[in-house]
C-alpha cells in the first residue's frame, strides 16, 4: 500500500460513511511512517488538530492521518458515545465542509456558553444556529427520499454490515448525498481543544463571509 501521509490536504478524499470491518489495518512500518509524516493538520479536512489523537485513514490506496471527526466519519460503528448522530440528505456540502462547519459552530458555542463575550460574538453564534437547523431539518428528509429509518446512524450501521464486499465498495450509490451528522457529546474533550486553537486560527470575518453562501445552499430545494 502507497504511503502519502506527506501530501497536502485533498478536499478530493474520499470522506464517506463506512465501517471499521471494512477498512484495511496498517502494518508497524505504515503506522511508523505516518507518524514520522504528521502534520499539525488533519491530511483528510486541513483542520489542526496537533493537541488531539491521529488516526491511520486509507483511502484510494494510500494512507492519511485523520483527526477524530474524519476517522469516526469511516467507522461509524466506532463511534465513542452511546448518542451516535444522524445522517442527513445533504448534497449541498461535502462530508468535509460539514465536520469542518461544525468544529466551529461547536467552539463558538463553547466560548459563547463560558466566556463574556461581545455583542458581535453572540451575534456570530446566531447566525451559526440558522445553519445547523437547517443542516438538522435534513435528517427528516434522508428518511422520505432514501428508506424510513436511514437517518438513524445505528440503521445505517446495521444495514452496512449486511453487505458482502463487493457491494459495500458501492456503497456510495447509495450513501452518495448523504451525510453523518455527529452528536457533539462524543465529542467533548475535542470541543474543548477546538475551542481554544481552531476558532482563534479562523477569523471571524471569514467566518461570516461564508455564512450567507452556507445558507443559501441549504435554503435551495433539494
């Protein structure tokens, strides 16, 4: 297997909904090299994550290191936390933009919930809260366009394990817009990280500029 853990961040990854019983383990001399490769960043979404736990990631015959959301986005049956999120019918954002989308609607919360912060700050957490509703009400419609019950992660779970090999490489047939929303318990001690690192590298007017063309893409009819 190819190693190139080296290579920049590819939005073009593959980051699509799986399970641990399919994915290739590495050997001692892959996991040696991936650690010798690290980066700051996660290889699969470009988000920092120096101070939280790498994963081995395989995709397209090579290897990546991954943060927690990427990793736990390919072994669903992985997840640490009895409260597993949903999939939602997503086709307007990537697996990618979504993890990334809520690393910082998670850490301004965080901030927001703990800190005093300025009229502006809180004004910026509302207006992350019109797109993680919009992004919620997507769960409902997995359930009317896909097969009742698809939107529940441990369904999604139980149905991938039905499937011989061959079929679960073809996986994204089906799962092709659809798209794992975590539950941010699983999640707590990252927030915590991500709070203090990740929103402080992002700034706040990026973050607004993009706000609008979130919900715009969200608002469009799907």
């Amino acid at each position: 297997m190819l190693l190139k853990s080296h290579r920049m961040v590819s939005m073009s990854i593959s980051l699509n909904i799986g399970l641990s019983t399919y994915n290739p383990k590495p050997t001692e001399e892959e996991l040696a090299f991936l650690e010798e490769m690290r980066k700051p960043t996660c290889d699969v979404c470009g988000t920092p994550n120096h101070g939280l736990e790498y994963y081995p990631f395989f995709d397209d015959g090579a290897w990546f290191n991954a943060c927690a959301l990427c990793h736990f986005t390919r072994n669903l049956d992985r997840v640490p936390s009895i409260e597993k999120g949903s999939i939602a019918f997503l086709p307007s954002m990537t697996q990618q933009e979504l993890s990334v989308f809520l690393r910082i609607y998670w850490s301004v919360e965080f901030i927001v919930a703990r800190t005093k912060v300025s009229i502006e700050e809180k004004e910026l957490k509302n207006s992350l809260s019109v797109i993680q509703k919009l992004i919620e009400q997507r769960e409902k419609k997995a359930g009317i366009y896909f097969a009742i019950g698809i939107q529940s992660v441990e369904a999604s779970v139980g149905f991938l394990n039905l499937l011989p090999p061959e079929k679960y490489k073809l996986r994204d047939r089906l799962y092709k817009d659809l798209r794992w929303i975590p539950n941010k318990i699983a999640f707590e001690k990252e927030i915590s990280w991500w709070s203090s690192e990740v929103f402080n590298i992002v700034e706040s007017g990026a973050i607004r500029n993009n706000i609008e063309s979130f919900i715009n893409r969200l608002d469009k009819k799907e």
